[in-house]
C-alpha cells in the first residue's frame, strides 16, 4: 500500500507497507529491501539512493527529487501514479495467471502476457509442457516446426470449439503453406506476396489492379505454373491428373522416321557430317 503524507515540518514523502502476511502465503520472497531495489532500477523514476530509505522489514519511505514547493504536489502525484506500476518481482511482460482446473482433475497455470522463454524458465514450471498461443514467440524461441504444429493446433482448437470437424491433411496444406519459406507468414497480402513470386498469384488475393499495374511497369513474366495462375489463364493445373507432361510423341516420331527426333524445333539424326545433322 502506498500512500502520500504530508508531515508536520512542512516536508511530503510516500510511505509504502507490504502486507507481510500475503507475501508469506504467496511465497514471493520480497521484502523492504526488495522494493527499493526495484524502485531505484525502475528507469522513469530517477531517484537517487538517498530518495528511497528502509524503515522497516515492511515499510518504504520515497522523497521527491525536488523538493522545491513549486509543482511539489504535481511531482509527488505523478510520482505515486508510477510506483504504482513498478514491477518487483515476475515476468514484466505478464498481466496475470490464473490456476486453471481441467476436466480431468488436473490444475496447469493460465498466463495472459508474452515472453515464453521466460516462463519456460521460470522455477517450478515444466517447460516441456508449456505452450503458447502466440504463434510468432514460438517460431523465435522453438523453432519453425514448432510454429507449424502449433498452427494446426490452433486451427484443430477453434473449429472443434464450434463443433466443426475438418480433415488433418487440410490443416497441414495450410500449415505448410504459411511455414515453408523458413517463417511464419499469414495469409494475407503482404504474407502471399512473399510466398511466391508469381504476379497473377498475388493479384488473385487483394488490389489486382495495383500488382497488374505494378508487374507491367517492372516488366516481369509469369511462368504459370501454380494451381491460381493456371484457373485464371484457363489451362490444366500441373497437379493431379494434369501433373504429366509429354515427353515422346510417337506419331513424330513416325513421320521423321526412324534415327530422327524433333524437340522443340531442333532436329537431330543422321545426314551431314560424320552421319550427324542438326538444324534449327
């Protein structure tokens, strides 16, 4: 608790007490010199050792830097206003936990915050089986394959909350898809426009006109070979049953007779020199 006095000669402090008994039953292990530790390193507050004084095991005593009578007051309140938030022991970038019960009687802690690493090792908590939702804080501390199974995870966790079941190999196609350049990218425009380097495969999401616009001025070439580029241009996707492409054909090789091929305008068999011809 932490209050404003005025005293009796004329002079302003806050005087902070711990409630021992709740830090004994949370088993914090802080105490006076805790707390004034904390309030010294805190970087906005830029007060001196001689600013925050021990009184007690319990009870903290804070100056103000200035103690000029004008402003005094506006200083000591801003000054309340940001002990108020000064982190003494924990995780800073943790809200709150709370003691979660499962329906099979087992109890696991529910930490509203970031910074995984950090719980993970935490004392008391096993790190093997903490998880997070934040897809991104895995892929930095866990690695990218931690970060796709835990986008089929999430994906599984929210469809079958709303009692919708889907196939596994779809959440795997999706997971692969925003996982397979090395990081986690969303399916968005900025996320597909890394993804592939195709131009109608990125002016199929969003802003067509604006990537068509852009690729005509840039001069780039599409080579059509992903499944969106092939249903825009009207052809058969390289996938399935149009995943073959033809590497003889025997009714030119009829024609030429036998000794001659033709491949993509080149011809090559017997004649010339040496038995050998090739003509373009």
């Amino acid at each position: 608790v932490a209050a404003l006095i005025w005293s009796g000669v004329g002079r302003v402090y806050i005087s902070i007490r711990l409630d021992m008994d709740a830090v004994d039953a949370l088993q914090l292990n802080i105490n006076a010199a805790t707390v004034r530790q904390s309030i010294l390193a805190h970087p906005r507050l830029r007060l001196k050792d001689h600013h925050v004084l021990c009184r007690a095991e319990d009870k903290v005593v804070v100056l103000p830097a200035d103690e000029s009578k004008q402003g005094l007051l506006f200083h000591m309140e801003e000054l309340l206003g940001h002990l108020s938030r000064v982190i003494v022991m924990g995780i800073p970038t943790v809200e709150r936990a709370v003691i979660n019960k499962e329906k099979d009687g087992r109890f696991n802690l529910l930490v509203e915050g970031t910074n995984l690493q950090a719980v993970m090792a935490t004392s008391g908590v096993s790190g093997t089986k903490s998880t997070t939702n934040h897809v991104f804080e895995i892929e930095k501390f866990l690695g990218i394959e931690a970060a796709r199974s835990a986008i089929m995870g999430e994906i599984q966790y929210t469809m079958s909350s709303h009692g919708m079941s889907i196939d596994g190999r779809h959440m795997m196609l999706l997971a692969d898809c925003m996982t397979y350049k090395g990081e986690v990218l969303g399916i968005t425009r900025f996320g597909i426009a890394k993804m592939k380097d195709s131009v109608l495969h990125t002016a199929s999401f969003e802003k067509t006109a604006d990537h068509l616009f852009d690729a005509a001025i840039h001069g780039r070439v599409d080579d059509v070979v992903g499944v969106s580029e092939s249903i825009i241009m009207g052809i058969p996707m390289p996938v399935g049953t149009g995943l073959f492409k033809l590497r003889h054909d025997h009714d030119i090789q009829l024609r030429l007779g036998p000794g001659r091929e033709e491949d993509g305008g080149v011809v090559v068999g017997g004649g010339g020199k040496g038995g050998e011809e090739t003509r373009n």
